[in-house]
C-alpha cells in the first residue's frame, strides 16, 4: 500500500528526541516489505545553511492562515529508498529554533495545511496518493482533522493513523487558534471532546478525535493512557475512542546498536562470544576516571535528566549506593539543573565510584551500554523508551520501573532478562538495584540473564509488520 509519514522531524536530517529515529526507521522497514512510503517535513533553516540535498522548488503555493497567506514551496530529497518532501514555509521555518517559539501552533497549523495541499500537487501532477497518512505527535495531528472536516471531500477515503509518542505534550493554545486554523469547535465535540481542554486549543486532542485509528508507541502506555494517572487531562476522550486505540512497540536499528560490529567499541562481542564485553568495561573504566577492577558491578546511565525520567530516585538512593554496595556508577546526560548539579558534585566528591558526563556523546553512549553491567531506567511514565532495548542488546541487564514500554520489555523472574519495581518511590528502586548486585554475584546466572537479553528481537522489522496491520485495520473503516 501507499504510506504518507508526517513527522516535524527525522534522522539524519533533524532530530531533537526518539520521533527521529521512528520516522527515519520506520518507514524504512515498511519499505522492506514492499509498500512505498514517503515521508513529509518541514524545510528547516538548518537543513537550507548545510545544504541538504534535494530538489526543487517543485511547486508552489499559498497556504491560509487566518487573515494572511503565507508562502509554500515543496523539496524533495531522499532517505534512503525512502522519497522525502520539504515543506519550506519561511514563515514557519526560517529560524533557528525547530521547537519552543512562541508561536509554535501557527507554524504547525501552516505544517498540517502544507501537506495537504503537498497532497493535492502530488496527486494532480505525479499521479501519487496514499492510502494511509500516518501522522505523528501534535505537530502533525491536524492533518487528520483537516482530513475529515475541510479535505473531506478531497480526500475522505483516505485513512488516517494518529500516532502519540508522548502524550505530554500537547501543542494547546488559545481558543482563537480556532479562527487561524481555519477550524470549529463542533467536530470535536461530536467526536467525544472531554470538558477537561475546553478553553483552549489543543492539536494533541484533534488527532485523537478526529483519525481513524490512533496508536502509541507500547501496548502499556495504550492502555496507561486511558487512566487519569496517566491521560493528561486526554483520558476522557482516549476512553470515548477506545475501541480505536493500539499499542505498538518502537524497535531498535539493530545494524546501528550491533555490539559484533560497533566502531566505538574497544573489542566486539556478540551472545556468544562474550569475551570482548570485559575489555569494553575496562576501557570504559579507564575513560571515565574510575579503577579499573572486573569484579565491581559497574552501572549506566544514558538519558535525559528529566522529572519523566525518574532519576530522583537514583539522587534518593546514591547515599545507599555509596555505603552499602562496591557498585559505580557511568552517567551520560543532560537537563534538569539541579539533577546535574547533584551529580556532578558526587562525582567530585567520590571519583572513584562516580562518573559523571553532561551534554549528549554519541560514542560515548555505546560505549556506556556495552561497558555497564546494568542498565538504571527509573521512569515515573515511558511511553517506549529505546534504552532499555539498546541496552539489551548490548548485554547491560535493564533495572526498570514497571510503566509504559519499559513494562513491555523488561520483565523479572525465571526467564526474565532484568529487574523490574513498580511504585515510584526511592526504598522499591533501591531493593531492585540490591536483587541486581545479588544476581551479578552469581557469574553463570548472570551470563544465562545477560545472554537472555542480548538474543531478543527488537528490530523495526516486527514493529513494521504490526503497523501494516493497523493501516489495514484503518483502511476497512473508511468508506469506499
């Protein structure tokens, strides 16, 4: 089948978080499979001051946007096999920022026109039209409005998919919005709007109204997302569309994250020949400041230093991990200011136990899943997470809390492959980390654990399958 992607950002080209890499790998695999796929995004500055090759203009045009018409040109490039679309909308995209302007709902409102009017060149001139558009986080959830109220009859036999990548953020603003978008309140209200937005505009719930089927990116956050603990302040709506709603797990690039054949690592390995795991511990070890010593535990840490992230916990129980264990501690990460500061001045103050890494380092990353023995993800919510499968993959046995993708991947016990804890708080963190030290003592049960992990399929290949799946489940619900 035909698949359009539309995503505000995509790997190589631009990436701020994991929306990236999905639109770069995902239809890459569903490209594997035989269907043809293209991708849709802006034209940021960024991708015009280095040059990014692409062609075009192609076309041009006007898009409207409350009492003004801004201008619209389309690119195309490629990634891969896969063809790309630029959307270069100066009036939305020719600034440094990709997110957090002040207007940043009009640039998406111009983002979700320009692709349905891309649509309409495509179809007129090249003879090109999807079968399914597949939107992704707000940025992109007008599109499925606009499909069913304004293009409706353009486009009405279109399926539309929805996917929330993190429910959290929104894309709302004021009401007047409305007017700008070209938009009413009434489709919303008929699809079941919850009186919890009301008052504002909000792009996050006009996807989930208004496409016909919405999914996330892990079959516990689809079902995470129905409660109030989790459905922020969507939950009502979510319920009302439940019977639209899946959950559908992210995968990894397994050429990418491929300890056998990693460059940044010190020596290779793979499940079956481990040896080469042992040298990238003592060089990571070594780079980090810390003694060089295979019999002591030694714990990651890739992330964001983010209240999502959990790692309040982590400051919670370092006193502990400190006292009571022989355990290090690699961190690589960024964000939350007292987060940073609280680790940094452990680290100062125990150098030999501690290291600590701000900003983000590629080699460095893979070098911390493969060099670790275990892998700390404490979320307070993960709609996916790709640690935890990185880390897998790399045979750093995954400490995790019970939520979201993490739930979906990581699981404790007989034939697990990691440590699990359900409610967020510091003492059920600690006990987890403890089980761990425990088992890492047991050299021949943590080889099986490790190994356990290491052989596990988490390749967008099985996602993408699950994905034709879901268009065609979209597909049937759409009038012929």
């Amino acid at each position: 089948m035909r698949v359009l992607f539309v995503a505000a950002e995509a790997a190589p080209f631009v990436k701020t978080g994991g929306l990236a890499d999905v639109a770069a790998a995902l239809p890459a695999a569903l490209a594997a499979l035989g269907h043809e796929v293209r991708l849709i995004m802006p034209r940021y500055k960024v991708l015009r001051t280095r040059s990014e090759p692409m062609t075009g203009p192609q076309a041009a045009t006007f898009l409207p946007v409350g009492e003004r018409a801004e201008e619209m040109r389309l690119y195309t490039g490629a990634l891969g096999e896969v063809p790309v679309h630029f959307l270069d909308i100066p009036a939305a995209f020719e600034r440094d920022a990709i997110y957090g302007e002040r207007d940043d709902i009009r640039r998406f409102v111009l983002f979700a026109r320009g692709v349905l009017a891309a649509m309409q060149h495509l179809r007129e001139v090249t003879g090109w039209s999807p079968d399914v558009v597949h939107g992704h986080d707000w940025h992109a959830a007008l599109v499925a409005n606009y499909l069913r109220t304004y293009y409706a009859y353009t486009f009405g036999h279109i399926a539309s998919v929805f996917t929330i990548h993190n429910l959290a953020y929104q894309g709302q603003g004021h009401p007047d919005l409305l007017g700008v978008a070209g938009l009413t309140e009434g489709g919303l209200l008929e699809n079941g709007m919850g009186p919890g937005i009301a008052g504002s505009f909000n792009c996050m719930a006009r996807g989930i109204a208004f496409a016909d089927v919405i999914s996330t990116v892990s079959p516990r956050y689809a079902r995470e997302i129905l409660s109030m603990e989790y459905g922020e302040r969507l939950d009502g709506l979510l319920r009302h569309r439940q019977d639209r709603v899946a959950g559908i797990l992210n995968g990894i690039d397994t050429a990418l994250y491929n300890p056998a054949t990693d460059p940044h690592l010190e020596a290779t390995y793979d499940a079956e020949q481990m040896a080469g795991k042992a040298a990238c511990k003592a060089s990571l070890q070594a780079r980090c400041g810390l003694p060089v010593d295979a019999s002591r535990p030694l714990l990651g840490v890739v992330s964001r230093l983010a209240e999502q992230k959990g790692f309040v916990l982590l400051e919670a129980v370092l006193p502990w991990l400190l006292r009571e264990t022989d355990a290090q501690l690699v961190l690589l990460g960024s964000g939350d200011a007292h987060l940073e500061r609280v680790f940094r001045e452990a680290a100062a103050q125990h150098g030999d136990r501690i290291a600590v890494r701000t900003g983000f380092d590629a080699a460095l990353a893979q070098q911390i899943y493969a060099g670790s023995d275990a892998f700390l993800m404490p979320s307070r919510f993960e709609p996916c997470g790709l640690g935890q499968m990185i880390a897998l993959r790399y045979g750093s046995v995954p400490i995790v809390r019970a939520t979201g993708g993490l739930a979906d991947t990581v699981r404790e016990g007989f034939d697990g492959n990691g440590f699990v804890f359900h409610p967020f708080d510091a003492r059920h963190f600690q006990d987890a980390i403890a089980r761990a030290l425990t088992s890492y003592r047991d050299a021949e049960g943590w080889a099986l654990l490790r190994a356990r992990g290491m052989r596990a399929d988490h390749s967008w290949q099985q996602s993408a399958r699950r994905y034709v799946e879901l268009y065609d489940w979209a597909r049937a619900l759409r009038p012929r």
